[in-house]
C-alpha cells in the first residue's frame, strides 16, 4: 500500500512538471526571439500604462472632502463637505471638467441654519483648463471655472466666475493626487455688501476611467 502511494505521488509529480513545462514551451513559442541589440518584444495583451498626467482622450473621477466641527459650551453642528468631479482631456493640455460640491451640517440648532451664498448647500462647477508639462509624472495647470450655489439660495444668484490654479501628480497609473484654489467674482451684485467675491482650496484624488 505504501509503495502504491508512493509511485501515485511520483507519478502526479511528473504530470505536473510536465504540465508546467508544456505551458513554458508554449508561452515560449508566442515570443519571437530579439533581434541583436533590440529590447525583447511586449506581448500584445499586456497592460502596461504609463504613470502619466494628461493623456488625450482621458477620464477621470476626482474625489474630495473633509469634516469640522467646533466645539464649545454652545451645541454646534459638524460640517461636512464632499467634493466630487469628472475630467475628460480633449488633448494632451487641454481638458474640460465639471463635478458638484455638496457641504451641510449634522446637529446644532436647527432655527439657526441660514441660507444664501456661502451657507453649506449643494454647488455646481465647470472650468476648462491647461495644463503645463503633459504627460509627465506631474503638472502645473490652470485655466478659469464657473461656480453656481444650486441650493439654499436667498435671493437671485447668477453665480461666480473663477481663475483656477493647481498641481496634478500621478500616484500609479490609475490614480493621481491634486491640490487646487481659484478665486474669482460673483455675478450679482447685491445693494448690501456690493460683489461678493469666492476663494476656494481644495485637495483629492483622481482615479482614472
């Protein structure tokens, strides 16, 4: 019984090696062999992207937020703001985005929550943008956006255009990280405080499509 055993073992031993051979003749004969001084040939269905920002034809979904709260003797809320956008490169420096920024509180007194711009509520945004040095690991860009407050609004908004700065490097190639601010003017100009002016800083992360 023990020597059965073992001449199974010997013999699944040799089908496996067998196999794996078999398998590294075939991938072998896939490959053509280099011609002198060339580099090996990459087979065709390898993934390979390059760690790059600024692609043509490109997409990518950019995600942001962050949390705040103040605490004291007085209950206050716990603000919340989710940044979230999606850029498509139309070359390899210009690209086009637009996305949404949702803030709101959790908690505090309710009878206190004011509206009007500014005030936490749901925006909408698009800019068209240039970067500087594409498709290299990271990039300068700029360009100038639209910011309208959709939500929580206390009178007539037309919103507020902005000049747009910031930086783009790339983590791997599907993901990159931004740092970006914009300050601009709004479009109405209201008799109480004149026009009202927007600066906005943000900073994320851009997974690729």
């Amino acid at each position: 019984m023990r020597v059965t055993c073992r001449a199974a073992d010997r013999r699944n031993n040799v089908l496996i090696v067998m196999f794996v051979l078999g398998a590294a003749v075939r991938a072998g004969a896939q490959v053509p062999a280099p011609a002198d001084g060339q580099p090996a040939a990459v087979t065709p269905n390898e993934d390979i992207e390059p760690r790059i920002v600024g692609a043509p034809g490109s997409m990518s979904v950019g995600i942001g937020g962050y949390g705040d709260q103040v605490r004291s003797d007085e209950t206050r809320p716990f603000n919340l703001t989710l940044h979230v956008d999606v850029t498509r490169f139309l070359t390899a420096k210009i690209a086009v985005r637009g996305g949404v920024v949702g803030s709101g509180t959790i908690g505090g007194d309710p009878d206190v929550l004011a509206a009007g711009v500014g005030m936490p509520a749901l925006n909408a945004f698009g800019a068209g943008l240039y970067y500087f040095t594409p498709r290299s690991i990271a990039s300068v860009y700029a360009g100038v956006g639209y910011w309208a407050q959709i939500t929580a609004r206390d009178g007539p908004d037309r919103g507020s255009v902005l000049g747009i700065g910031g930086i783009e490097a790339a983590l791997s190639s599907r993901a990159t990280v931004f740092v970006e601010g914009g300050y601009g003017a709004g479009l109405t100009r209201t008799d109480d405080d004149g026009t009202r002016q927007r600066v906005m800083g943000r900073i994320g992360v851009r997974l690729k499509l």
